[in-house]
C-alpha cells in the first residue's frame, strides 16, 4: 500500500520465532521497498531453513534479489534449488525456477543451458507469462554469440 515503514511496524509486533514463511516473505518485500536488500537476504535465508513446504517461493525471492543486483551465479543457484525443491515436494516442474534459472543462465552467457531451460518450461507450461520475451532474449542472445 505504498507504506513500508507502516507495514514494518506491524510486522515487528510479531515475535520472530513466530514468523510463518509467508510472514517473513511479506517482512522482506517491505525490506526491499525501503531497499535494505541485505536485510532481504538475511529474512529469506533464516525462512528457508525453517521451511519444509514452500521453500521454493522463498528461493524464488532470493533469486530475484541477487538477480536485480547483477549476481547471476546466486540468482541462477537459488533459481535451480528452488525447481530441485519443487520437483522433489510436488513432483512437477516448477515454472517461475525455471524462467528465473533461465533468465539468470542468459545473463551469464550459457545460452544452450538457458535455451534448454527455456524449453522445458515451455513443455509444461506453454502459456507461462513472458516466456515469448524470454525466448527472444534467447535467440537474439544466440545471434550475438555466433
């Protein structure tokens, strides 16, 4: 709602030990709208050693953080660790891993992994936002590199 400092205080109330995931996924979008992304991490990475069922949506914030910030071997990491962890849970691939961990293999110049990527997620979910535009990054990608 456009208030940051609002929201912190009420999440502040809330003893930390009593933080759900989402709780703690809330508490870290707040931290990155006051763009204290380092407090971020550190709130992602203490709800991922707690979480046995969604951890794949925090590793998916994780993998954005580092991504923005230009560490693409963090952000394709936590991107793969997250469809690692989906497909171990639920047992289907997990689309937002695999955009992510392709997006973040482009950016690091691994275009046959990233194009690979790509196209699995396009097997199972076609319709997926912006895969159109993450196939074109990946094409004109190609063409550059040759």
């Amino acid at each position: 709602m456009s208030q940051p400092d609002k929201a912190l205080e009420v999440i502040q109330q809330v003893p930390e030990r009593l933080r759900r995931p989402y709780y703690r996924w809330t508490e870290a979008d707040v931290w990155c709208a006051l763009k204290a992304f380092h407090r971020a991490r550190r709130v992602l990475l203490q709800s991922q050693e707690r979480d046995r069922r969604s951890k794949h949506k925090t590793l998916i914030r994780l993998a954005k953080i580092e991504y923005l910030h230009g560490n693409f071997d963090a952000a394709a990491r936590c991107a793969s660790e997250a469809v690692k962890f989906f497909m171990e849970k639920w047992g289907t691939p997990f689309g937002d891993g695999l955009f992510w961990h392709a997006l973040s293999l482009f950016r690091l110049n691994r275009y046959e992994e990233a194009m690979e990527t790509a196209l699995t997620l396009q097997r199972h979910q076609p319709h997926y936002p912006k895969l159109d535009h993450l196939f074109k990054k990946l094409r004109d990608g190609e063409c550059k590199q040759t």
